[in-house]
C-alpha cells in the first residue's frame, strides 16, 4: 500500500509537472506575450521573436496592431510589427491590416513610414501601391528615393508593374498630376543623387512618348509624332533620348538642314574632319594625323534605361576620314592595366566579352542594318551587320595596344565607306554612328559617347555624324 501511494505520488507529481510545462510553453508562445517580450528584445533573441511572431497562431494580427497602435512604443519596434503585419496580409489579406497600411504612410515617425514604402514596394500589388503616388514629394528622401525607385523599376525588358497601371486611358489624369509633382521636385532636389532618380522617373515617360511617336510616324501621322515629341523635351529640355528622337524625327521626314543642326545644338552630331595624313593603324594613337581629329572625352553609361549618366571610367574619342575611309582611336584609361580582360582571339570571336570598344555605322540611317565593329584589346575583331542574313567580315583594319607607361589601352581602327553598302563619303552624307567601350576587368561598365538608355542596340538613339572638307555628289 505504501509503494503504491509512493508511485501514485511520483505520477501525480510527474503529471503536474507536464502540464506546468504545456502551460508555460504554450503562455510563452502567445502572440500578446511575444509581442511583449519583442518591444524590449534585441540582437538574437529579437530575430527569433520575429520568427515566432510571424509563424504565431490563432489572432496574433491583434496583438500587433494593438501594439502598433501605442504612441508610446518605440519606432523602431513599431516598424518591425508593421513589417509583420505586411507580411500576415500577403498570405491572407486582412482589412484590419489593411487599414493600418495606408495610415503608416503618414505616420509622424521616420522609420514607420519608411518601413511603409519599403513594405508596400516588397509585399503589395500594384493597385495598392498607388498609394505611394502622393509621396513623390514626401518631406523625408529615404521615402522620396523609395517611390522614385518603385516608379522606375523594370521596362523594356522587365516587368512595369505600377506604371503600366498608371500609363491607361483612364488614368491620364493621375499621371499628369504625378509627372507635375516630380517634375517640381527634381527642380527642388538638392541632391545630385535624388535629381537623378525624380529624372529617371519623367525619363520613363518620355521613353513612353518617343516610342509613340514612332508609331505616329508609321502611321503617317506627322503632327501627331511631333507634338508628342516637343512633349517630351517639354518635360526635361536636357533630356537626351528626347533630344535625339526630335533630331531623327526631322531626319526621317526628309529635313537634313533641321536634323543637322539640331544635333549639333544638343551635342548629338560628330563633325568628323577632313585629314591631312593618314594615321598608322598599329594600336598606337599617337600620330600626329589624330591631332586634327574630332575629340572628345565624354561617354555615358549604356545601360542607364531613363536617364543619362556619365561613366566612371574615363575614355577619349579620336575620329576623322580622308581617302573616302573612316579613321576612329578609343583610349581607355585603368588604374591598373594588368586587370584587363582578353580572353578572345582570331576573326569573329566573342571579343565583346572582353575589354573591348564598339563602333557602329549606319550610313544610310535605316535605324536596323547597322555595321557593328567590335575590337578587344589584343586587336582580335567581331563585326557583322544586323539585318536578318547578318553578312560579316566586312574589309576593314584595326589594332589595338596596352601603353602602362600611359595608364591606358587604345584601338585603332579604319574602313572605306564602300566597303560598307558601297556607300561614299560627300558634303551631304549623314550618317548614324555610335562609339562604344566596355570595361570587365578593372570594373563593369559599358560606357556610350551618346547614351543608348538600356542598349548598345537602340540604333534608333544613335548619334549623327557628318564629314567636313569634302564637295558635294554632284547631281545628275
């Protein structure tokens, strides 16, 4: 009798003992007790809590927005739980949650609204971020560069998400009222940085119009494209993917005068002089014939879709012709030479993987059959021509060389006109031409002497180029 009220004991301790366990585990593990020991927490045991909250059953979404709703908690552990409940929502939406999203937008504390915009631009659709549109002109940048950011991710290539929503018939309106206010708020950013971003946003829309003045001209509907692009430079008169579509515009419809001179009054014409010499193409760009070259020293980033940007690296342009041939030198400039990348040799290999320059040509300004050259830095040459039988080894010369002494790489470079199409150089040739150098070594990047806005292949936003010292074709 005693061993059994011994064990009975034994159970009957073991028993209180479990369920004092279950209780504390499941007291601990309720959503308003983790809420509690969150509002103090930090380092590890706050990113566990976290996890917990966010895997918490039954109403913890109560627990949080009570918590949330206290003005004298801590803004930090307020945006924690509002990132928790951004999350709740995308996996079952929730209006109690839902409510609590468009008043952080305005919330008094900094890190709240932050916490807000980043959250919608992460977790919420399109439809509901049209409620960011209204803080384009927040008084805090982070929330500015954060709406900026959403407004111009994704494009041609990507998905456009909220400004695909924005861009509809019936919503002409609400576009016009947020290009006004980010047009005043670029006028008001003191940041190079943030100027940027509010002008990548209007860039958008002026890509948007420019293509649809493209489509007005193939339509035969002349006043139209031209209203859309005077539109465009309207919205940013420094743009330069407006500035070159007004140019080809004029071009197209058969006004050379105009084109000219346009170009060369937005800086988008290459005036390629007359020689007295011809340079020798061996890679060094030292002969005194590039002297009276056309020179320049400004490259833009090829792949900056809305908006142009100069490159980092520095890289110098030499052009000139004599004989009826182009003569081109690129000079790209490293730090450290030994980082260049070369890892292609012999006629039409993958160069363009290398360190290399681009040189395109479209002599007749088809805008598609363009000549493209590409050089790496041991002087081994790419070329075709982009049309649908993409002919190549068209007849040209080039060499390239590495002077460390200099603290830079260079291409040289020569073809006749006739070997492109056949066609000659005269007074009234106009050509597109682009020059190209890409750096993968020493750093990434792709830098344009006219920006291309997301592709070297964008023929349509290519530069003109015109040549001096030459008569005219005589007319029959």
């Amino acid at each position: 009798m005693r061993r059994f009220k011994i064990m009975a004991g034994v159970i009957a301790g073991a028993v209180f003992l479990f369920v004092g366990v279950v209780w504390m585990v499941v007291r601990s593990g309720r959503a308003e007790v983790l809420v509690a020991r969150l509002r103090a927490a930090e380092g590890a045991e706050r990113e566990t809590l976290i996890m917990q909250l966010n895997l918490a059953r039954g109403d913890a979404v109560s627990a949080m927005i009570a918590a949330f709703a206290d003005p004298a908690a801590e803004p930090g552990f307020r945006a924690d739980l509002l990132d928790l409940l951004f999350k709740r929502n995308l996996r079952r939406a929730d209006e109690r949650i839902a409510a609590v999203m468009v008043r952080a937008l305005d919330d008094p504390e900094q890190v709240v609204r932050r916490a807000a915009v980043r959250d919608y631009a992460v977790y919420m659709g399109s439809r509901d971020q049209l409620a960011l549109l209204d803080h384009v002109a927040d008084p805090d940048p982070e929330v500015r560069r954060q709406v900026y950011l959403l407004l111009s991710a994704g494009g041609r290539w990507g998905p456009t998400g909220l400004w695909d929503l924005i861009s509809g018939d019936d919503s002409k309106e609400a576009k016009a009222r947020l290009l006004g206010d980010v047009i005043r708020q670029a006028a008001e950013e003191t940041d190079p940085e943030f100027r940027l971003l509010a002008r990548a946003v209007i860039g958008r829309e002026i890509a948007a119009r420019c293509e649809k003045a493209i489509e007005a001209v193939q339509t035969s509907d002349l006043a139209a494209a031209e209203d859309l692009l005077r539109g465009a430079m309207e919205l940013d008169p420094e743009n330069r993917r407006a500035k070159i579509r007004y140019v080809r515009h004029f071009l197209g419809i058969g006004d050379r005068e105009k084109a000219v001179r346009l170009a060369d009054e937005y800086g988008a014409l290459i005036r390629i002089p007359h020689l007295s010499g011809a340079p020798v193409i061996d890679g060094d760009p030292t002969d005194d014939a590039w002297r009276e070259a056309f020179a320049s020293d400004r490259f833009f980033l090829a792949n900056s879709a809305w908006v142009a940007r100069r490159t980092e690296g520095r890289s110098e342009l030499r052009v000139g012709h004599r004989d009826g041939k182009v003569y081109i030198a690129v000079l790209g400039y490293e730090d450290d030479l030994s980082e260049l990348v070369v890892k292609h040799a012999g006629r039409d290999s993958d160069t363009w993987l290398d360190d290399c320059v681009e040189l395109f040509f479209d002599p007749v300004n088809s805008e598609k059959a363009v000549y493209q050259f590409v050089i790496n830095a041991n002087g081994s040459c790419f070329d075709t021509r982009h049309t649908e039988g993409k002919q190549a080894n068209f007849e040209s010369v080039s060499a390239a060389g590495v002077f460390l002494d200099r603290g830079y790489w260079a291409v040289e470079f020569a073809v006749a006109a006739s070997a492109l199409g056949g066609q000659t150089i005269a007074a009234e040739s106009v050509w597109g031409m682009n020059i190209m150098r890409t750096r993968i070594g020493p750093a990434s990047e792709q830098g344009a002497w006219w920006p291309t806005f997301g592709s070297s292949l964008n023929f349509n936003l290519h530069p003109l180029a015109v040549f001096e010292g030459v008569e005219a074709t005589p007319q029959p």
